[in-house]
C-alpha cells in the first residue's frame, strides 16, 4: 500500500475519500474528501469540531484534525468511486490521547516493546430487521432452534453472500456465514490479524453490513439485545500473541495444558483479574446487560456468560481455550467499539504478563446448568452502572488504557446512564401507577 493516497485513488478510479474516526461510544465520523484535495488532508488533516461527537471535549477546544492513516484505505466494493480510510485524532499537533485508534496505537506499541505481536479475529453477530427496527425481516424465520436453519440462511442469501463477496475481494479471507441462534440473526467470519488491522477491519465490517444491509431496504443492527427471549449480539474475540516476526505463537505449548504456554495463562491472568472492569468497555451500553445477564432464551441458552470463569473447549464460560496456542473471550457484544476491544485486552493482558497473574482455576461444568456450584469466582457487573464503578476501581487498568481516555470515557458513560435513569418508562407504570 503506498503512502500517496492520491496516486492510489487515481489508479483505481476513486473520486472521493471517507475519513474516518472513531469516537468513543464507538460512532464513525467521517468526512468525505474529494480525491484531488487528499494530498493536503494527508499533510493537515481533516477538520471537526470534536464536540459535535462522543469525545470529552467542548466548544471552546480548538479543531480536531483527523489524519488519514494510508495503511487503512479500502475501496467500497459496492461503490468503487469512494473510499474509506481510517484516521488518527490529532489536535494543537499531538495526538488526541482519549480517541481510541491513537490509544490502541500506544499499546501495540508497548507490547512491541516487550517483543509480542497480539493477533486477534472477531465473531461480529448482528440482526436483519425491518427499517423502522420493530422486528426480524424475515417473517418465516420462526424455528424455535433456528441456528444454522438452513431455509433461513439461504433466504437471506443475497444480504449475506454480497458482504461475503466484497471481504473476499478485500483479500480477508472470511471462511464461514451461518444463521445464529436467535431468529433473524447472522454471524460472518474472517482471518485473524494483527489487532489494529483487526480493529480497522471490524469497523469497516459494521459500515459496510449496514450499507448493504440498506441497499437492500433492511437495517443491520448489532445491539446487543434488541429483542425479549432472543439470544443477543455477541462479538467474541480470539486472541493469541506472537514474537515480532509473527511466525512462532508465543501462547502455544503442546506439553502445557490446553496447549496454553505459561506465558499465554499470565496474559489470560490478566483479563481474568481485569474482568469486571473489562465490562465497561466490552459491554458499554444500558442494553448490554440484558444480554450477559438474561434469563435463558427461546432457543434454550443465552451464549453469553454472566460469572468470571474459564474453561477448555466449553461456550458456557467467560472465556474457553478451544485449541493451542489460543483463547476466546467471549463476554463483549456487539455494540463494542472495535478499537478499545482490543486496547482492553492487550491492556489487562500485558498487566497479566507483567505481574505473573494466575487465571485461577478452570472449570469442565456445564454453567449454565451447574453455575451455581461455582462460589468462589465472581459474577460480572449486573448493570452498567456497576461496570463503570468496577472500571474506577481498577487503577492499573485505567493506567494502562491511559488517564485521558479513563478521565473522557467514565464521564461521557456516566452521563448516558444519569440520562437512561431519567426516563420514564412503560413498565414502571404497569407495575406503580395502581400502588
């Protein structure tokens, strides 16, 4: 990939750029540039009034420069006169500490520095629902058990196969579609990757099932829990860490148990100490609750775990080993910004490594059957407010991620929830208004 987006574009037939960021309720912002003046973006970068978006920062602050990162660019498949790059938040000529790209930069960094490159893939589930978000769109997507249905699948084919097609021209690699676990919900896969490139991919990944989604005259939505007795967007993430040169797994042991190297139950360790803390990113919204902590759904299971606990190949746990030199933590959802998903897991990794953390026992039981047996692990936050007090708490975690970003990111949350308390709702009237 050349550095000169200008030529790029012109050799392709792009007319026009989408710089993009990422705020910190994980909303892409974006700008679009006219390919002739992409050169001096290059050079001074896109300006916003960062107010107007998700960042801790007021009228009075000066403009926010996003700068392209050329590294990023994608040609939209669906539309070949536009392309979208991902972009640094730059303000006064530093870096803008709070934005999530630039914080996640500094971690990849700082496990370079340690000599580990994180590898990680996302499972990103999402729903196909009418425009006006009432219900599925799929009216005969009624199996009590739809996962994997196959009729459901293949009704659905020209939403899915169309995403499928562009990640394959984009050179990801994706290997599986399938129907998920609740009605009118999907997962798509593709190959694991550094985790910044992971991260550009997962947002791209979301713009664009949504573009499509439309094109299509549907809506895609990754809410977490969009609807009563229906399994919920998850967005599990598989991790492993490498040396530099990203050829020897430095997580893999065959003679350990699990195949995890000691190096790799430190780093788990870390996200095991971390966890409830973890949940005021992983789980950032009022509606990710429902999901981590609901009652079990139509299907049977919710898929989503609600205690802190690990496992081998086992989906009823926070986190399963399912083969060496691997793990899955399977606690976010899917309204996770793609960018601190992996800032928080190399985070409390590399805090696991550095204090040699022990994950604690592992558990073979069946949680969702057994889980009340497990006294002695904790249970995840039940709200988000509770996350975001876990997240306080954690000092070496708000280090880790960086003052700044901790400072912007518990007041911005702490403002939504004060908001969300403020409402009035149907049920409180069903359930008070006769007392």
């Amino acid at each position: 990939m050349t550095s000169d987006l200008e030529s790029w574009a012109k050799e392709r037939g792009v007319k026009y750029f989408m710089i993009s960021y990422t705020d910190l309720f994980g909303a892409q912002r974006a700008k679009l540039v006219p390919t002739q003046a992409i050169a001096d973006m290059q050079k001074d970068g896109a300006g916003f009034a960062g107010f107007a978006t998700w960042l801790d920062l007021t009228p009075a602050h000066p403009d926010l420069f996003a700068m392209p990162d050329p590294a990023s660019a994608i040609q939209l498949p669906w539309k070949k006169d536009v392309a979208w790059v991902a972009a640094d938040c730059v303000m006064d000529d530093k870096p803008v500490d709070q934005a999530p790209r630039v914080m996640l930069k500094k971690l990849v960094a700082e496990a370079a520095e340690l000599g580990l490159r994180v590898k990680t893939g996302v499972e990103p589930e999402f729903f196909l629902i009418t425009p006006d978000g009432a219900a599925i769109s799929d009216p005969a997507d009624t199996a009590e058990k739809p996962c994997y249905d196959q009729q459901a699948l293949l009704r659905r084919y020209d939403v899915i196969a169309e995403i499928c097609d562009h990640m394959l021209e984009l050179g990801w690699k994706p290997y599986q579609n399938d129907h998920e676990d609740a009605n009118g919900q999907f997962e798509m896969n593709w190959e694991y990757d550094d985790a910044l490139l992971t991260a550009d991919k997962h947002s791209f990944f979301k713009f664009m099932v949504k573009s499509v989604a439309e094109k299509h005259g549907l809506r895609a939505t990754f809410m977490p829990k969009p609807f009563k007795g229906l399994t919920g967007n998850g967005c599990h993430a598989h991790i492993s860490v490498w040396d530099l040169d990203g050829k020897t797994n430095a997580f893999a042991d065959k003679a350990m148990p699990f195949g995890l190297s000691a190096k790799g139950k430190t780093f788990l360790g870390g996200i095991m100490k971390h966890a409830s803390a973890l949940a005021a990113v992983t789980n950032p919204t009022v509606n990710s609750y429902k999901r981590i902590n609901a009652p079990r759904t139509i299907s049977g299971a919710t898929w989503a775990p609600n205690t802190v606990t690990w496992t081998g190949n086992n989906r009823t746990h926070m986190v399963r080993v399912p083969g060496p030199g691997r793990f899955e933590l399977r606690l976010p959802d899917g309204a996770v910004n793609p960018y601190l998903l992996q800032a928080i897991i190399i985070a409390a990794g590399l805090s696991g490594l550095k204090t040699n953390a022990d994950p604690g026992p592992h558990y073979d039981i069946d949680m969702y059957r057994d889980g009340h047996l497990v006294k002695d692990a904790p249970r995840l936050p039940l709200n988000l407010l509770d996350a975001l007090r876990e997240y306080e708490k954690d000092t070496v975690l708000k280090s880790a991620l960086g003052e700044a970003f901790s400072e912007a990111y518990l007041k911005l949350k702490h403002q939504e929830w004060n908001t969300y308390c403020a409402q009035f709702t149907e049920w409180e009237k069903a359930t008070t208004l006769d007392i």
